[in-house]
C-alpha cells in the first residue's frame, strides 16, 4: 500500500494487488516526482465480518481498534471501535471512502 504522508481520510491510497496498471504507473511518477511525501506499508488481509447491507447479511472486511489507556499501568479496554468497509469487496474501512462502523460487543466470564 502506498499513502501519502499530507492525506486523511483514505484519500490517494494505492492498494498494489487491487490497483489497475495505469493506476500503478501513475503511482510511481508521484512517488519519484516527490518521494518524501508517501510512505508505505505492507499489506495485510483484514477478517471479514457478517455486515448488515441492503440485500440482507454479507461479508465484508473490518478492523479492529482497540483502545489501550497508559497511567501508572496500562490496559486495554473491552471493545473498541470497528471499522467496516461497507462496498463490496472493498478493504479500505475509512468512513470518507464509504466505511462505517459496527458494534464491539465484549462478552466476559461473571465467575
């Protein structure tokens, strides 16, 4: 994947494996022309969940961010938030590219 440093919102991400070839080569000339402005990072297969959609539940692909608070410890909370990338076949679970969110339960043992 490739990002450009300046972007949010999942604007100007190139995902190599699912990037057309003229995708790719415009990609490259932005990354020659100024290489410093884009890092890059491996890409990684996201879990799928069964997504509520119109047409009824299917799978799409999310990701988990949990949340970890730092004091005199550090611990993770239960839960967290859920991203779920909303088209079909999408794997990009930012909300400014047609991802939404999904409800974290956390389920625990009372014993």
């Amino acid at each position: 994947m490739l990002k450009p440093v300046g972007e949010s919102g999942g604007y100007g991400i190139v995902i190599g494996p699912k990037a057309s070839k003229a995708e790719l080569e415009a990609a490259a000339e932005k990354l020659k022309a100024d290489p410093a402005n884009f890092i890059s990072q491996p890409m990684i297969g996201l879990s799928v969940s069964p997504t509520l959609v119109e047409g009824g539940a299917r799978p799409r692909h999310v990701d988990l961010r949990p949340y970890a608070v730092t004091g005199k410890d550090t611990w993770v909370l239960p839960g967290g938030l859920t991203r779920v990338a909303l088209k079909e076949g999408s794997i990009v679970v930012n909300a400014s590219q047609g991802g939404g969110t999904k409800d974290t339960w956390v389920l625990a043992d009372d014993a």
